[in-house]
C-alpha cells in the first residue's frame, strides 16, 4: 500500500526492468502510468457491455505505448467475496476507477447493498464473454492478446486457434471462485 498507488509500482518495475500490468479498473489512469514507466507494460483488459469502451481502452493503451493486451477471461461475473460484502467495500475517497472518467464509470455505485465493486462489475462488465469477442479484440488491435485465466488444455488450444498470442494460466489464486481448479493441467 502507497499512497501513489499503481504509480509506485509502475515506477518500481521501470526502475527494475520488470513489465508491469494496469487493471482497467486501477486507481490510475493509462497515461499516467505511461509517462512514469517507460519499460514494458500491459493493459490488462475487461471487455464492456459498452463495446465503445472496450474499444476506446484499447486504442488508448496503443497510443500510450503499451506492449500487449491481457483479456481477463475468467471473471465476467466477479467471484462473491464475503469481506467485501459484509465490509459493504467500496474505493476510499480520493480515489476513482480513472481508465472509465471519459465514459463517466469512474464510480462504484454508491447504494449498492454490498460490495460496490461486485455491483460495479456486475452493472458494467459483459457477462456474455465468448470466443468470438476474442476474435473481435484480436482484429481490433495490432498489440498481441494474451487470454488470462486459462485453466484447462483445451482452453490454451482454443485461445491459439481462435488468434490469441499467448495465454496467462491463472485461477486468480484460487479468490474468483472456490473449488477452481488447479491450473497444473493447463501447463
């Protein structure tokens, strides 16, 4: 935790020569993490109901100079996180999901009964994910896609076929569902 967020991390793995991620739901937005890292660094993508928002992320990740997109491929509808629920989470004051200002979803809704970033997800994200927005993401972009959240073979076969670079095999460490499976297969 640091009170510059995603910058100090972006800035840390710069200095490094590591890659670093975004989230599209970070606290920062693409530019700023662009004119403070200067290595390699990803976008990491949530495809919209809105598909001129999942468009208008992909272009500005291009423009500002990122690497790759990785298609978060496992959480269209977001795990039930029970702390959040009952600690009714919701981003502290001061901060705001940045990537969305232009598309006036930078806020969790303020009435939701638990977890704001659930009903956020929930209100937002396309839960109808399939391989042919894969498709589409690929045909919209010239930076490599990466699918992350592959867990099984024929997944990572499917991801190939269907034009994604490469693949992240996660099961986002077990919290998007309980009972997810070991990604030992997929490897």
């Amino acid at each position: 935790a640091d009170p510059q967020g995603e910058l100090a991390v972006a800035r840390a793995a710069d200095k490094l020569g590591v890659p670093f991620t975004l989230s599209t739901i970070g606290t920062r937005s693409i530019e700023e993490i662009a004119a403070v890292n200067h290595g390699p660094k990803w976008f990491q993508l949530y495809v919209f109901r809105d598909r001129g928002v999942t468009r208008d992320l992909v272009e500005r990740a291009e423009a500002a100079g990122y690497g790759a997109i990785v298609l978060t491929v496992d959480a269209p509808i977001l795990g039930r996180r029970e702390r959040d629920v009952r600690n009714r989470f919701q981003l502290p004051a001061g901060l705001s999901v940045k990537n969305l200002m232009p598309a006036g979803q930078e806020a969790f809704p303020a009435n939701a009964q638990g977890s704001g970033l659930a009903a956020y997800v929930a209100s937002l994200f396309d839960q109808t994910l399939s391989w042919k927005d894969v498709e589409w993401l690929c045909g919209l972009t010239k930076l490599p896609v990466l699918l992350k959240g592959i867990v099984h073979p024929d997944d990572a076969r499917q991801a190939a076929d269907t034009g994604a670079a490469g693949v992240i095999v996660s099961n986002h460490g077990g919290r998007q569902l309980d009972t997810a499976p070991a990604t030992i297969e997929a490897l």
